[in-house]
C-alpha cells in the first residue's frame, strides 16, 4: 500500500490534476481544476509561453438561479500574484457549468493556483472554500 506522502509527491510530479473532488457551500459546488489547453483537452505538462486553462466545473444542486464570480489566482514560489482573474456569471437550479481562466507562464517553476467561487458580480464573499493547487512549469 502506498503512503499518503508518496502518493502525494507523485501527485506533485505529475502536475497535481485532481479529479472527482470539491470545495462546496450550500447549493453550489466547485471542482478542483485541471489543466487544460486552449481547446480544453487536458493539459499534462505546462511549457513556459504556452498558455495553459484552469478549469473547473460549477455545479447549482439547489432550486434557484444563483450569481456566482469563478476566481482564479496563481502565485509564484515567492507568493506573488503572476495571474488575477474572474469570470461572471449566474447557472440555474440542477445545471453544471465549466468554467476556465487561461494564463501564460513566463518562468519555470512551482506555482500555487488557487480557486474559489463568489457569490454575486461586485461585492462578493466566498461561496466555497478555496482550492490550491500545486503546478510545475517547465
């Protein structure tokens, strides 16, 4: 059986693409994004000037349309921002919706993405729990 810790580094060795797991709050969930490029297939390896899509899926288990903003943010190793970006937009009751912020990384390394829905368009707290996510770039 493998350690949590193996299992863990190799996820980080290999890009750290999750899947089948969420942030969630009330009746909005958030996937775990995965790399993809710029036609949404998935993305296995991150090039430096390749631009490279965060995607997640948005899914309203509840009764009601509901606002939500699809942040995303990556930081470098330094824990400076390199990208800052939202999508809006409102799903309605028992729809899925994939959502995806793009970014072109300028340096190699290991960089830190992280997800979150808002609820509403401009004054907007956290609906779900942010998603971090460990990349490579090479």
């Amino acid at each position: 059986m493998l350690r949590p810790a193996l299992v863990f580094s190799f996820l980080i060795a290999t890009i750290c693409i999750f899947v089948n797991a969420y942030a969630t709050s009330g009746d909005l969930t958030l996937s775990l994004p995965t790399t993809v490029d710029m036609s949404g297939h998935q993305k296995s390896e991150i090039i430096v000037g390749e631009p490279v899509g965060f995607s997640s899926v948005i899914t309203n288990h509840g009764t009601t349309e509901k606002r939500f903003t699809y942040v995303v943010l990556v930081l470098n190793q330094a824990k400076q921002i390199e990208l800052q970006e939202g999508l809006s937009a409102s799903i309605g009751s028992d729809q899925s919706f994939t959502v995806a912020q793009s970014w072109t990384p300028k340096e190699s390394g290991t960089y830190t993405v992280q997800t979150v829905l808002l609820n509403g368009y401009l004054v907007s707290s956290p609906v779900t729990d942010v998603i971090e996510t460990k990349i490579i770039v090479k």
